[in-house]
C-alpha cells in the first residue's frame, strides 16, 4: 500500500491470518502510537521492554518491527490539520493487522467523540479484553486480591455505547420521542419535552461473536467457568437476550448441555457457562472472587466491570487491556488509563498498563515465551517494591523510581 506520512519499516514483513489463525513472521511488523500526554513516556519505557523480552526469549531470531503511525495530538501536527484519527491510520491497521497504543486525548471542536471508541467501531473490534490479576506486593484495598484472576470480554460495539443518540431539546429528540409515542404507544417517558434520548442495540449477531470469542478463549487457557453478566431482570429483550443468546451459543456451537434442566450449561471440557445479575456480580466478586473466572458481558456492564475489578488489583495503572476482531484479525492493543497531562514529559508515571498490553500482544502472536518474560520480570519487581509514585505512596517500605527507570529494572530481570 502507498502512505503519506507513514514508513512502513523495510526490514518487516506482515502478519496475515487465515483460517482464522494469524500467521507471524520473525521480523513481524507492528504499528504503534506513542499516545497523547503521558504516552511518550510510557511507549519509550514500554518499547524498550519488549524488544528486550523478544531478544531475551529468541535470542535474536525474532524482532519486531515497530511501526509509527498517527493519532490525537500528534496527527494534527503531523498532518498538518486538525485531523485526530487519519484514515490513513485505519488502513494500516487493517493491513498490518496490530497495533499497540498509548492514551489518547479527547478531541476537542466537534467531530469524532473519542478516538478510541472511533478505532473500534470504525475497525469493528467487537470483544474488549481485559486480562485482571494481582502481582504480590502490590498494594490492594481488598484483604484477598490474590482471588482475583479474571478475564473480562466486552462486547464494544454494541449497547448504548453505540452512540445513538439526541440531545434535550432539539427537534431530532423531539421527534423520536413524538415517534414512540404516537407510532409505537409508548407512554412511559416521564418529562417527553424535556428529555435526551438514547437507542441501546443489542443483536443475536454481536452477543454470539463476542460469548463465542469467551468461550474459545475459556477453552484454549483451560479456564472453569464462563459468566454471563447482564441486566435481564430489568431490560428483558436487550440484556435478556444478550443472556439466552450467550446460552444458545453455548448449547448450538460448542455441545454444551444444560445442568440439572438449566439455564447453566457444562461444556464437554467441564467449563461451566453460567450467568449473573450486574449488581449482584459486582457485589460478589469483592466478597468472593474466586467464583469467577472469564466474563462474557456488555458494554456499559464491561465499562463498569473491568475498572471495578482493575481497583482490586491495584489500579488501571496496572491493567491491561486490547479491543480485537477475532475474524479479521485485526486487534488494537492499549494502556487503559488517561492521558494525564500534568504528569506529560516527567518521566514519572507507571508504564505498566501499555507494557502488560503490549505482553498480552506478543501472547496473542503466539510469542509466549517472550510473554512469560516480562510477566516474570514484573512479579520480581513488584516483589522487591520497586515502584513508580503511584505505587509509591501508598507502600511502606518502597523504593520510588521513574518511568523510564522501572523499565530499566524489568530489563535488568530478564
């Protein structure tokens, strides 16, 4: 393909899937964006631990390489127009297949609402996953995060995330609402003049791909249990039938049978699937975690969900995350917090998030070993209390180092 801005490294060939299996060569070529605020600090310490591990893993018959490309702050400067997510970029990813990110900033001045919510939808990065687990030493407002072991997938492109949606008081809402009350006899908007309103699609297709996406994964990491999370009590035929398709999918697709006349079903390899009311999930798992095992649920649940479990473990600072389109490939590793401007260029901030991302990418290419490097690493530094301010202040007995310095000490470990 032909670029404008982005080189696209001589020295990489491309990653390809087929049959639904990515085919990664030695000298795969990867995108990145360093991300806005924090993001260069982070993307120098994470780039440099991961070219490590690969070396360390390989020694020397791998190597990524890296290739930049462009969005939020950086594009507008690089392109020299306000233009927060290039199409360009898009074609790309949709070529090369994946990229690692740094935060992004929100995009002010109309347009695109956010760009990470653009990169899924536009890519149509269907299951978000969040990996969450407690590394020993780090500090936990819970008594026990050692029983945190979970694997959230989201369904993101779907639910009320989806954006559909109509401000108070204009003739669009106006108009929506004179539609359901008129056309479909709905009588139940309490203030009709007044309100914004929302459309919230949940379809049998999304639910199946993105359960289906658990399931396999439950399968392959000899995972227990898989648990539909959802409102369905409240919201029967959105969050309703997101759970009798997730069991559907269940039963049709992997030979489930129902347990003691359902709705749980045990799968042929012993993993339950099983379902659970939102609230009470959120609940259950700070008094009993280790119940649970890998998440199937939607979007808003998997928003709240995935930061609520990442508390528990220490912090979005240390939560990994990637939004991935199992069928096309095509999968967008990320750190999972924000920018954080005033921390922008001081060397300061904890890289962990975007390093453990970029860990789940290289486990994702079938890089495992190179994978357990890093998480090896990571368990080892943790324990010694060697920490970013985060971190920092909330261990006694802690050494405090920058960011580009706890990269430096993974290295070390290796």
């Amino acid at each position: 393909m032909t670029t404008q801005h982005v080189t696209v490294p001589s020295d990489g060939e491309k990653i390809t899937i087929a049959d639904g299996q990515l085919r990664v060569p030695d000298n795969p070529i990867v995108g990145f964006i360093e991300g806005d605020g924090t993001g260069p600090d982070i993307w120098y310490a994470c780039q440099r631990v991961l070219d490590a591990a690969v070396a360390s893993a390989y020694g020397g018959g791998r190597r990524i390489a890296w290739m930049e490309l462009y969005a939020g702050s950086k594009a507008n400067d690089v392109y020299g127009e306000v233009i927060w997510l290039p199409e360009e970029t898009l074609d790309c990813i949709k070529e090369h297949l994946l990229m690692l990110k740094g935060p992004l900033a929100t995009p002010v001045g109309g347009g695109i609402r956010s760009i990470n919510v653009a990169l899924r939808q536009r890519l149509d990065l269907f299951a978000c996953v969040r990996p969450v687990r407690w590394f020993q030493g780090v500090p936990s407002p819970v008594r026990q995060p050692h029983l945190v072991d979970m694997v959230v997938y989201r369904e993101n492109t779907e639910d009320i995330y989806a954006g559909i949606e109509w401000e108070a008081d204009t003739k669009e809402a106006g108009k929506v609402i004179r539609f359901l009350q008129e056309e479909m006899g709905i009588d139940k908007i309490r203030f009709p003049e007044t309100s914004a309103v929302g459309v919230k699609p949940v379809s049998r297709e999304g639910t199946a791909r993105l359960v289906r996406a658990a399931i396999d994964f439950a399968i392959a990491a000899n995972r227990r249990s898989v648990t539909l999370v959802h409102k369905g009590n409240i919201m029967k035929f959105t969050e309703g039938g997101f759970r009798n398709w997730g069991y559907q999918v269940a039963l049709e697709e992997f030979g489930g049978k129902e347990i003691d006349g359902g709705p749980w079903v045990e799968l042929p390899q012993g993993i339950v699937v099983k379902d659970a009311i939102a609230d009470a999930f959120l609940q259950q798992i700070l008094t009993r975690p280790d119940e649970f095992d890998v998440i199937a649920t939607m979007n808003l649940n998997g928003d709240y969900i995935s930061d609520a479990l990442a508390a528990q473990i220490g912090g979005i600072g240390i939560a990994p995350g990637a939004n991935i389109n199992y069928e096309t490939g095509r999968a967008v590793f990320e750190a999972t917090h924000g920018t954080a401007d005033k921390y922008a260029n001081l060397d300061q901030v904890n890289p962990s998030s975007m390093i453990l991302s970029g860990e789940m990418m290289l486990r994702h290419m079938g890089w495992t070993e190179a994978a357990d490097t890093i998480v090896r690493a990571m368990e080892a530094t943790f324990a010694q209390k060697t920490v970013t301010y985060d971190l920092h202040r909330l261990m006694d007995g802690a050494e405090k180092v920058s960011c580009s310095r706890f990269g430096e000490l993974l290295i070390e470990k290796m």
